[in-house]
C-alpha cells in the first residue's frame, strides 16, 4: 500500500505541474509498473484543442520511455466536485498495458476515494488478441 501512497503523492505533484491554461482544470496522473517504478505527468493542453494531451497518457509513455511494459496500478488526481474516470481513449491506453488485476484510483487533492479494475470500467477492450491475420 505504501507504493500505491507514493503514486498518489507523484500524481499530486504531477498535476500541480500540469499545464491547463485554457480550461484551469488540472489532473495528474502516476503509473505504478509491475517492477515498482512510478511514472507520473500531468495534462497538458494546446491552444488548438485536439492537440491535448491526458495525464494518463503521459504517464503511460514516460513509463513505456523508460522501459516498463506492465501497469501495476495507476492513481489520477483532480480537484473538482466529483472524481475524475479516464476518458474512453485513456481507458483504452491503460488496457493495452494491463491484466485483469491491474487497479485504476480515483482521488481527490485529499487521498485516494475509489479503485476499480479496468475491466470494471472498460468492460471491453481492443487488443491485439482481436486481431486475425488471414
């Protein structure tokens, strides 16, 4: 647990560092690989909008940059009235490095509120199982 209390403080970090200056809303994100490395970003968005980039999503590559395949658990951290979920297409990025225990946190600027399995929240992902090479 006390691994997953330093991701939530890296997270915290994170989104303090985040770059937000058009919607004010930080989020911070912190990976925490199956060899017990954390790998924390904030979001950073882009006058054209698109062109954003998620908190989990950069955590995501800082970890995969370093050389870690594997999300243990990962902890996103916003301040807002409620509990921040990864949209569809992070959801989609945490899957493709996850197994079915992997845990996704929610937290707030106060601790760690709720944690569901990605299958919980993305009950059904792509992968490259799905693929079929005829």
């Amino acid at each position: 647990m006390k691994l997953l209390e330093n991701a939530y403080q890296k997270a915290l970090v994170a989104r303090k560092n985040a770059y937000a200056p058009y919607s004010g809303f930080l989020v911070g994100a912190a990976v925490l690989s199956e060899n017990g490395e954390i790998y924390a970003a904030g979001n950073v968005e882009n006058a054209s909008y698109p062109c954003g980039t998620c908190a989990e999503a950069g955590a995501i590559a800082a970890m995969v940059a370093a050389g870690d395949k594997k999300i243990k658990d990962i902890v996103i951290v916003a301040d807002g009235n409620d509990l921040i979920v990864p949209c569809g297409a992070c959801l989609q990025r945490i899957a493709e490095f996850s197994d079915e225990n992997t845990t996704i946190s929610l937290a707030d600027l106060q601790k760690i509120q709720k944690s569901y399995k990605i299958s919980e929240l993305l009950p059904v992902s792509f992968s490259v199982k799905d693929l079929k090479n005829d």
